[in-house]
C-alpha cells in the first residue's frame, strides 16, 4: 500500500473529521471522574457521534486480519493499560489515570485523537507521566515539515522520553489516514534521524506515542485486544492526526477544548 498524497479538499474533509473526534472529548471531559465506568463514557461518546455529529465511530466492529470485531465504539486503556482497552462495568476511582481514544468518520473521512485524563487526584508520579508524554507527542509533532524524516521524529520521541527514565512501547505505532482507518506510512515513536520516508505535503498520519513508567514489554489480555505492560508499571498515550504543509505541519485533531501545546525547551 503507497502513501496517499491528500489534496486541499481531502485536507479540508479530514480537518471536520479530527475537530469532531476532537469534539468528543471535550464533551467527555467533565463526565470523568471517580465512580463513571467506562461503559457509560463509551455509551456518551457513541450517542454523540452518531446522534449529534451524524458520524460513524470507527472502532465499533473494527476487525483487521486476525482480530475478532471490537465491540466498542471508543478504546478506554486504564492504569496499566497500553491501548485497545475495551470499555466495561468497572467503575473509575480517585487516581486512576484513563486514555479514551476515538475515531470518527464523517463523510468518508477519519479524525482519529486521544487524551489522558486523570481521575480525581493522580499521584505526582501518575501527573509527571501524562504530562511528560504530551510533550513527548508534541516534540515529534514540533518535527514534522516537508523533508524531514519518519526517523527525525521518532528520534525526537524516544530521547526525549528515555530521559526522563520512561521507556517507548515498539509494537504499536502512529499511521497514515484517511479515506481509510489505517493507511501507509508506519509512524515509529524510536528511530534514527535522517532514515525511513522523507516528509511531502499532503502527508497526513498520526503521532500516538505510549510510553510506560517501567519497562517497555507489553502483553496481549485473553480478550483478544486489551494491551497491558508486562511489570505492571503504569502506560500514558496522547495522540493527534497531522497534516503535513508547504511549510511544516498543521494539527488537524483540535477543538475549543483541545490542551494547549506545551512550552517545549530544547533538547
């Protein structure tokens, strides 16, 4: 599968498609907090998506090569949970922290972000990781211009986050996108600088960095999606969809209540 060039008009309908999903959580932000179970954020952000946005929640019956469809229309990884985390009954409590994850497609297009929360008051360990991992995923976006790159980026992520004692999960990546879910090119959060694909405009693909507190070994959950760490050591994740411009790149993930950028110190 080759890299898909997106036109100013493709460009136009993935900017509505990441400022929806973006949309979803601001809207679910106040609803997370101790006692609210996963479920119930699924159901809201399901609810909104189709009934306010008139879109689709990609994840819901998503089954690529191998996987049994995902049952959900959002992916809630909490505490010790890398990513894919199916929502469920089990309420959230005070210093848990949560990564709700959503795709939405509006008119054949996909918006794909996730966000960190934390649930009531986090520990200062749990803060540090959130934070440090934004800016881990904002130091790679901060990368991205015509020429650079896929290794520049990774490069940026991985030295950035292996500084800070915390340590780059290998086995899942960011991705192109567009028309389709999950396109070319592969977005590794580790590399080399100057390797892999040179960055053109027109280039749209996500940065996911998920970084753990411990070591970076994960495992499979008998659900058949569920990613945890191996030692148990708690997983942050932030991710936004990011066009590449004549001139460097432009965030497509964004909405009133989108975090700003950090104030990003050299490296």
């Amino acid at each position: 599968m080759s890299i898909t060039i997106k036109t100013a008009a493709d460009a136009e309908g993935m900017r509505i498609a990441g400022r929806l999903a973006s949309e979803v959580l601001d809207m679910l932000t106040p609803h997370v907090k101790p006692g609210v179970t996963t479920e119930e954020l699924d159901r809201l952000a399901h609810g909104h998506i189709v009934d306010v946005q008139g879109g689709i929640p990609a994840p819901l019956n998503y089954a690529p090569p191998g996987y049994t469809p995902y049952p959900k229309s959002v992916c809630t990884s909490v505490n010790h949970q890398v990513c894919h985390g199916i929502p469920n009954e089990r309420p959230l409590k005070n210093g848990d922290i949560v990564n709700i994850d959503v795709t939405v497609i509006k008119d054949g297009w996909h918006g794909d972000t996730s966000r960190m929360f934390i649930v009531g008051e986090g520990s200062i360990a749990a803060r540090r990781l959130c934070t440090l991992t934004y800016e881990a995923m904002w130091r790679g976006i901060a990368k991205v211009k015509p020429g650079v790159r896929l290794g520049d980026i990774g490069h940026a992520i991985q030295t950035f986050t292996e500084r800070q004692g915390f340590s780059i999960v290998r086995e899942f990546c960011g991705h192109g996108i567009g028309r389709r879910f999950h396109e070319e090119p592969q977005v590794l959060h580790y590399g080399r600088p100057g390797t892999l694909e040179e960055l053109v405009p027109g280039m749209v693909f996500t940065i996911e960095p998920m970084v753990n507190a411990g070591r970076r070994e994960i495992k499979e959950t008998g659900d058949g999606w569920t990613i945890v760490t191996k030692d148990r050591s708690l997983s942050a994740q932030w991710e936004h969809t990011v066009l590449v411009t004549d001139t460097g790149y432009e965030v497509l993930t964004v909405s009133a209540g989108s975090p700003l950028p950090p104030e990003l110190t050299a490296a």
